[in-house]
C-alpha cells in the first residue's frame, strides 16, 4: 500500500532548491507555535462535555460539506453519506464510500487537511484506498476509543491557545462558561456574535425570534427600540463570556443609514410580515451599519463573510437541510457597499472590521487599496474555497504589493471539522513560508524581515486583529 | 535562418530541474495516446470528399480568426488575407503578409500551434520571416499535393480516434453517414446539436428557419408544440448520426423555466415579428431549460459557451461576416442564472452538463464549486482566448484545490483549424504535466497518482464526459 | 544596521537559476537605455524653475499618497504627515513617523522605489528603522543641498529623454515653453491634455470653468458649439507646446454618440444646474466619444484610466483634499462600453487608444481580445495598484498569450514622485526581462527573439503607441 505523502517534512514548499531552503527556516520559526483560531464553527459543547468521539466516518466525513460535496458531486446521495442527520447506512459504510471516492480529492485542499490528519492525528501511514477502508475504520475507531483522543486531549495535544465558536445571540453561552469555569481545563474556547438571523428580515421565523429577543434583552422596550437595545445587550452578554468578535454572512457588503424613523417603518412592516424584497435589502443594509456603530462602541472586531448564493439547490435543501454542500458564491464588490459604513466609522478609534470574500477580484482591486488606507479595515484569510496552497499564494500575490503584510487578518481555520485544525494553520504556514521565501530569493525582502514577518503574520497579526 | 523552437522536446515543461524531469516522465505516460476531439468546428466534408488542402494561406492563414485577428491589429485590412471570402489579392501575397506578421505572434497560443504544425506536419526546420515567405509557401505548397497530405491521411497521422463537428439542426449530416458507412476509413467522425440559431429569436431569418423545421420535422403539429417536437426530432436524427452532445453559445447562461402557455405567446408574437428585447432574453432562458430537460431524456450532453458579445465591430462584420476576428468576452456568472435549469435537473441521472468560459473570473468562484457539488455539472477546459499555456495553468491552480481533476471535462481542442489540431492537443499534454509536475514537486500529490491522473485527464475524462 | 537589498543586482529577477541567468542577460540589453516617460504628473515647474528640493520629508512622503495611505491604516492621521498642505508638524518629525512605519511596506511596490531612491539616488546603504531617522533626514538633507540634486541635474542623471506631464486643459503651458526654449537644458518635457473637469458635469465649479473655457478659446462661438470649439483650440495650443497625448480619468468607460441637438440640450441643462445623473452620464460618455473623434483629427493619442471610485471617504476629502490616498477602484468592463467608440473610430487611420484598469479581470477577458482586434487598441501598463512586480507578471501573463507583446502600451510610470522615476523603470525592466526568461527557459520563445523583444518593449513600444 502506498505511503501517505503528508510525513513529507517538505510538502507545500516550493520546488527550487535555493527558494525551498529558506522557506525550511521560515518554517522553524513557527512550526512550534501555539494555533490562535479567531474564527470557527466547532461546537463548545465537545469540549464542554469532552465526551469521547463517534466513529470515524461521522467525526472526519459526514458532517464535513467540503467532503461530502465531492463525492456527492461523483454520484453518491447524500443520504449515503449520513448528511443532514440522515441514517439511512451505517457509519461504517459511509467510510468505504469515501474510501473508495478519496482518489477524487487528489489535488484539493481536503485532502491535505484529511491526509494530515489521518498521519498526524490518527497514525496512519498509508494512503486510504477502497481496500483498506475496513482496517482503517477499524485502526481509527479503536484510537477514539482511547482516552488521548478525547476532545480535550487533543485539544491541548494540537497546541490551541484560543478557539472561537460561532454562536446565535440568544444563546446563553453555558458551554463557554463551564470551560472558563473548569481549572482543568487552560485553553480559552470564546464565543462570536452571529446575528444574521435576527437582521435578515427573510429567514424563516425571524418575527418570532426577534420578539423573543426584545422580550428577554430589550430592557422593557418594545419595536425598533427595543430591538436595538436588545442586540446591544447580547452583545454585551457575548463580550462577558469572552467574545471578541461579531460574524455577518450578507449575501452582499452592501450598507446604508436610515434615520430610525425609516428604520422602525421597515421593522413594523417586517414583523407584520408586509416586508418587500427592497426593505429586506435596505434593512440588512441599515443593520450591517447599526453592527458597526455598536462595535465602535462596544470593541467587538466586526467580520464578513458576503457573497454566497445559499442552498442553491433546493431539493438538497429540503432533504439535508443547510450547509449541505451547496452553498456556491456570487460576484462581490465592496468599494460602493461599504462606503456608508466606512464614511461614518471607517476611521474610527479601534474600530477593526475584517472583510472576507471567496471572490478572488476584490483582492487587489478593493480589499487591499481598502485596507491600506482605512485603519479599520483588515483584509480576512482566504475563506473556504479559497483556503487552499495556490489560491494562499494567489491571495498574499495580489494584496501584499499594495498592502503590505500588516493589513491582513491572520489566519482562520472557519471550521466545525476539529481534527483538521493543525492541518488547517499547518498548511497555511507552509504556505506563508513559501511565499515569503520566493520574496527573498527575488531580493524583495530580506531575509532577517522575513524572519520577523513570519512570526508576526502567524502569531502576532490574529492577536493585535483579533484583540485577542 | 534561426531554427523553429517547436523541435524542443522540453517546450512549454517548467524549467526548475526536478520539476522538469518529473513533467516529462508524465509527458511520456500520454505522449502516444490517440487524440479525441468532443468539440470543434472542422467542416466533416473536409473528410468525406477528401480533396487535398489547397495553398498554405488557405489552409493556416485565411480562415483561422486567431491569426488574422493580430495581423488585422497591426495595420493590415482583413481583405489582404482573404478574410470572410474576399478575393482581393491572391494566396501567396497573404502568406506575405503572414510571414512578415509572424513576430507579432511571440508569446501567443497560435504561435506555439503555427509552428508546431509547421515543423512537425510540414517539416519546416526555420523560423518563418519575411525573407523566407515564398520558400516556405513554396514547400508547403508541394507538400500538399502529396497523397499523405490529404485530409483522410492527416487524420490518421495526426492519430486521431475521434472528432466531432458542429452542425445546423437541419443538416442532413450526409458527410458524417459516409464516413461511416466507409469501410476505407476508420477514424469516427461525429455531429454536435447547436441550435443556437433557432432559439435565438434575434438572429436573422429566425422565423423562416423554425417556420422551416417545424415543417421538416415537427410530425405534422403546429407552432411552439410543433416547434418543441421538432427540435427533438432532430437531436433523435442527430444521434442516429453518432452525435453525443449539443453545444450552446448564449451570451449569458441566464435559464428560466415558463408554462406552456407563456412560451407559446412568446413563440407566437415572434414569429410575427414583435417580440421585444425581454422575449427574447426570457425565451432563450427558457429554451436552455428545455433543452436540458431534453437532455435527460435523449442522454445527449449539454455544453454552453456563454459570454462572448459576437461581431463587435459593425463594419467588419458587414464586410466579412462572423468568424472574423472581433467576437469580444463579457463578464459572466452562472450561480444564478443556471439556478432555475440546475434546481430541476442538477442531480438528474445521466446528465452532463459542460460549462465554459472566456471570464477567468468563474473558474474559482463559481465553477469549481458548482461542479463540485452537481453530478451532472463539468467545468470545461479553457477556451477560446484560454486555450493557451499560461491560462490553462491558471485554470487548473484554480478549480483543483476545490473540484479536483474528475470534474472537468478534458481538452477541448474547439478548432477550425484542422491542422493545428495535434498541436493543440500536445500543448494541453504538455501543461497537464507541467501542472501535475509541480503538485508532485510540491509534495501535493504522489508521484504515483500523478501517472494515473495524466491518463486519466488526457484519455479517459474526455470519453467518460462526453459518453464516447 | 542591516544593510539595503537595493543593491542586489538580481533583485526581482526569478529565483529558479537558469532562468535568472537567461533574465541577467536580458536585462543588460536595455538597462542603460533612457528613460521614455510617456505619462505622469510630475509638475513642469520643478524642471522649470530648478529650485532645490526642499527636506526628504516634503520630497520623499507627503505628497506621495502610495506611502502615505499605508501609514495613515496603521493609524496615522494624514496631518502628522503633513499631507493636503497640512503644517502642523515639522519635517523632521513625518520622517520620523516615516522611518518608524517602515517596516509596513516590506512587499510593498513603494518599499521598492523608495529602497531603490534612497539606495541609488540619495547614497544610503542601510535598511532605514526608527533609529536611523534622524540621520538619514540629515544625510538625504545634506545632499538636497548639493547642486548635482537640483531637479534638472537629476533628470540627466535619470537619462530621462522624454518626461509627460499632466495638465489642465486651460494651462497656458508657459513652464513647458520655458523648458523647450532653454537651450541648456535638453531633456524634452511634453505635456498632456486633461479635460475631466470640463466634461465631467458633477464636478464641482463646472459650469463656470465651461463658461472661461468658452470665452477664452471658443472663437466667438457659445453654447456646445463654443464649448467642443474650445476643446479643440486648447488641444491644438497642447500640440503646439510638444504634447502627444490626451488623458481622460472616467469612473467607468460608457461612451455614446449623442446626436448635436441632444448633446447641446443636456449641456444647457447643466450650465443651468439642472442636470441629473442621467445626464450626466451620458454627457460624459458622449465628450468621451467626442475626445476619441477629436484624436482622429489631430492625432493626440487618446488614454482612458477608468474604474475609480475616488474621494472615498468624505471626511478625509474634506480636509485634506483629493489624491490623499482613499481612491478605490470599482468592477471595470469594456466591451460594452467602448463599442459605440470602437464602432465608429476603433479602425481609424492613425488613432491610438490606450486603456488602462485597476482591474485585473478585464486583462484576458476584455483588453487583450480588444487590442488584438482593433488596430486603434493598446493595452496599458499595469496601472497604480497593478504597477508592482506580480501585478506586472500577471498582466504579461495575462495578455501576452492573446495579443503578443506589440499591443502593450510600454510602461508608463504614472508618478508625481520625481526622484522614484528610475526606480519604476527599472522595475519594469526587470520584470520584463523576469517575464521574457520563463518564456525562454520553457521553451516558449527564442533566446534570440527575446534579446529583441524586451528592447522593443523598453524603448520601440512607447515611442510608437505615444507617436514619440
């Protein structure tokens, strides 16, 4: 059986022997650091409860949409992938399926992040086949048996300083608290304000979900006001429990100011359930700058994530629910967008707003001339398909000529897949190394500050972004 | 005189040393694998009648837009080489013009095609220049009229196994059935379905052209019912005829689904002459849709070529008709104008579903994850202005990290230039293994499986694509 | 203290080492060949008057809003810079906040000319930090004082043979008429006719500068007639001062050809104040048709830098003016746009049309299909955020495979910065010779072709495109 390549001490580095070797050193600089994960979707709950994991195909396959897309994509339903809680086959078969569908991820970013985690977590050293899906079902349900695989060991195992959750507003964060509560436990796992559904006029049961919000956080007021005050409050609550971040996944960066007159008419149409396409637009609008007049005021680190045309398939949506592996981008533009938002707050004091896209012409045309100027604007890491060696390398080509390296974010791991999370910043500092150690072969940088700018771009940056 | 380049046996393979001598390892795994051909323009009487080439301006110069294009950019009138079926000067002073243009095309797609076919099928060693114009012409001349220059001959030099054209849905396809009753000839030769000019409304002589299919082929029914009957009718004929897809040039991707009732009135205020700008954007919308729902139930593979905005230049086109060098890109997005015909048909069984593109911009944000998520949806290799080393490694950097190499479509030569047909199709060869070398160098993918991929691309993704 | 990388004869030069050695030679056939600077905005009465420069503060980063923008994001206000005119602080102390913030431009295409200025023209030889900002203030001020760094002196020293400015279409021109007549100065400063705030309706004073334009150059003429009247006498009076080129700063490329009646209805309108967008639109789309008309006539060379958004943030407009940094570029397409231009003018004898863009995707996708079509079409340099060594590669990466490398404009430094002049241009060159090298070590160009083409591109291109 072949060996896995992921025990490659060189892999993502690039080829040319001079550029390879200064990308090595680079490498050492941050190999040993501690993961800082500012943005993610892991449930706090594993590790509150710390209970053991399930079998391998329901820990590493079906609730992964970056995996079951794919083979999804080769033929296989869904409903033989155990998606969207569906159980229809056993675990075990699920595995042989993505066994047998592993040589379609050749080239793709899951599979180096699964590559590595089957090698670096679970101690494989072959590659998966569809003739060894049954011993290696068996190899790694028997490793999560053992209590070094416990969420919390591996936790500390992967080296985790700071883990973000992404949570809904009236969650009452009971999960964080009893890990900041736990002296056994020294890693911090903090919430993130994630509104969306309660400013999106058009997700289902939004008047019932916002009514619970102003009845439990508005302070006794009641309609737009109490609205306003409701969501300051929980951000309040987040902030108390460690948040240090709000989430915001628009469909588009667009923004704007209404008086609150304006705004409280297209809440009471809202609620009345009278809303029109264009009120919902304007209200999000209205509600993105409402987020960032509340983060100037409250210090939470303003993020979003735009340009996804969600569960475009609506029959994979009835049946699986979302993030079923469907979600597919749209064309994204900030410049025009934005500009309320950044006309009134852009240069406010501490402001931080960190503008994602899986849109890769905003880079150069409108994320880095953005960012190197307003000083609250940071450029975000390459987002979910773009979270991958070349498109890295394609991101830090088109920001950093205008940018510089000290605009971006950090890198996020945006993931709910916890064994891949050292595969996840693994790559991304190889990939950090590789296009820094091109900039000195080229006499672009020197190598003493590309020693620096490593350390800076992998630890420092996501701390001073994050106020972490 | 300079010696061609072409007769490298390292061209278009990377130049750092170990990524080099991987590339060529791959080169050689497909080096020698018949070409197939699923899509291109060459006329099938080409082959049927077998009449040799006439003079080498004829065959390389005039009739390919590629090349008059920048000749034309350069100062010299389209009808100094014969463009459109002009006759102003004689073939000879075109090839002239051509030779002394040839500078123009260094660093260019037709450059490597024009050479490589140059060298290896006419056996030219020097670079063309103005100086060597007649000689060169000369030789090819003589060339062509040998037996092993005849088109039936070339085709089997050229080792290819199968090739389809591109054909009115009216057409007889009487060249395709001789060549295949033709015990003489093995190669297959087989038609593609573009209706283009039928579901068009804008397109001159519409309503005559459907009035006239409706007759031929619409089982004695009438109007927009007869109209639907026959366009099935022909794509039955057509796969009679061996035909295996359809090809669909719109200039968005926008689809949409009408009731009967909606398309009839369209249908019917067109044919008298009074449909406005929005009937027409809404019944081409709506006949994407049909034809992809005819799709599933005959199994012909759907391919569209969006984008383009045709006959840019009013002038040109009224002196030299299409095709004649000044078709321009437009930008494009396909998540939410295939939304309508993919939410119905996207996970249908059997359909295939090829997208292309000249908007570079797609390929990561929105191919890639389309057709890595629908069965049926296959991202097309780079096209038209694409097709070209540096663009086709693009394009692979940018759609593998999220789809892989299974869901695209394998090389799509789209020419009408019959001998450059090898060349195209070395080039591609050749930039596969350069970007399969790099990942190997990379540590991205085992050198293993990077010899299975290389088949894989090269021979068995294009028939398992296009059902050959 | 670390010593400049700018004096690295390989910097930017690819890494990979053959490759470096084929770029070496390369760039030895045009590394001391003068400098054609076809379009900037450096201020003819510095050459004029040749008064000495005044502190490195005031010439190297205040009125530079490439470096100024940076530090500004690293919270920075632009009047500690002195930027817009600002005084409140001295000198001394924005290059103290200079030094401080430089290692934010590590990547940066500024850390580049300014490493290069401060290297090769003013003498350092170490990397500048916070500790050497005082002594390097003193150092570079010292050698301000000296006669051999008199604006005229450095000109020489550039070997700058042609130097454009950018000028206001009711300049008398006088310091370019001082220069031409001062037979002691040989250097040809040429300057550019840019009518935007003459056809731009909304821009602030228009109807009033119209109305001067009128009287002073209109013939007698009034209304539109006097108004196109006196656009063509002030680019006549350009002509006779050397100029060669008009230069037009439209936030999208949209041109229409209004009949004289309509064009001369929206004019009234809108010296009446009562334009709307609409008008104002399609006023400007039409001036720009008119500007392209007028260039068919007496020959300037007509330049399109679209795409901006500029003045982004209204608070720093106001009170520091426009170019301080916040101009953001918005989604650009041509095709569409251009077509009613390109329709009447794009094959005119003799008329030149150069596009630039801030975005990158119309470079395969518009501009190249374009230029190697019309003959009028020349593909601009990679402009502002896009002149930077990636940026270039992509754009030669880009275009080249379309339209060759004799539709490309030559580069074209864009600066008011004087002293980063022959740091541009020898970053240009050598990532010229960077491009050239892979194309020759792949195989893909001859060695001997590439000698020839990267002198065309330094030297022949400009002149041509700029009819210099």
């Amino acid at each position: 059986m072949p060996t896995s390549i992921a025990s490659d001490p060189d892999r993502l580095l690039p080829a040319e022997t001079r550029t390879r070797s200064i990308a090595r050193e680079l490498l050492e600089r941050v190999d040993n650091l501690p993961i800082i994960s500012p943005h993610g979707h892991v449930d706090p709950s594993l590790l509150a409860e710390d209970t053991p994991f399930p079998d391998p195909a329901t820990l590493l396959v079906s609730p992964d949409h970056y995996v079951t897309r794919l083979i999804h994509a080769s033929g296989v339903p869904l409903d033989q992938l155990r998606v969207g809680g569906t159980t229809e086959v056993e675990p075990r078969q699920v595995w042989r399926r993505f066994c047998e569908a592993w040589p379609l991820f050749d080239g793709t970013a899951s599979a180096y992040w699964l590559r590595s985690a089957l090698t670096h977590v679970f101690g494989l050293t072959e590659e998966l086949s569809a003739s060894n899906a049954d011993a290696t079902f068996d190899t790694i349900n028997a490793r999560l048996a053992e209590p070094g695989f416990r969420p919390r060991n591996l936790f500390k195992d992967f080296n985790i300083e700071v883990l973000a959750t992404t949570d809904d507003p009236m969650d009452e964060l009971s999960a964080h608290a009893k890990l900041a509560e736990d002296g056994s436990f020294s890693g911090k796992v903090i919430p993130t304000f994630r509104p969306d559904s309660y400013v999106k006029i058009e997700t289902p049961g939004w008047a019932g979900r916002v009514q619970r919000l102003i009845s439990a956080a508005g302070d006794g007021k009641t309609g737009y006001e109490g609205y306003i005050r409701a969501l300051e409050n929980r951000r309040r609550h987040f902030i108390e429990h460690g948040a240090v971040s709000t989430d915001h996944g628009a469909r588009s960066p667009f923004t704007c100011k209404l008086t609150t007159a304006e705004a409280t008419r297209i809440f009471e149409r809202a609620l009345a359930g009278d809303a029109d396409a264009a009120d919902r637009d304007v209200f999000e609008g209205h509600m993105m700058y409402q987020m960032a007049r509340m983060s100037t005021e409250d210090g939470l680190v303003m993020t979003i994530h735009p340009g996804i045309y969600r569960n475009h398939h609506p029959d994979t949506f009835e049946r699986f629910g979302g993030d079923s592996g469907h979600d597919i981008p749209v064309p994204v533009s900030f410049t025009e967008g934005l500009r309320p938002l950044l006309a009134d707050f852009g240069t406010a004091e501490g402001f931080h707003l960190v503008l994602f896209t899986v849109d890769e012409t905003v880079y150069s045309r409108e994320l880095a001339p953005l960012a190197g100027f307003y000083p609250s604007v940071y450029i975000g890491a390459p987002w979910w398909f773009l979270d991958a060696p070349d498109a890295m390398l394609r991101f830090r080509a088109s920001v950093t000529e205008t940018a510089g390296f000290s605009r971006s974010s950090g890198f996020i791991d945006d993931t709910r897949a916890f064994c891949s999370i050292p595969a996840r910043h693994d790559a991304s500092r190889r990939i950090e190394a590789a296009f820094l150690s091109r900039l000195v072969a080229e006499g672009r940088v020197s190598d003493e500050r590309a020693h620096e700018l490593i350390v800076d771009i992998v630890d420092a940056a996501p701390r001073r972004v994050f106020k972490l």
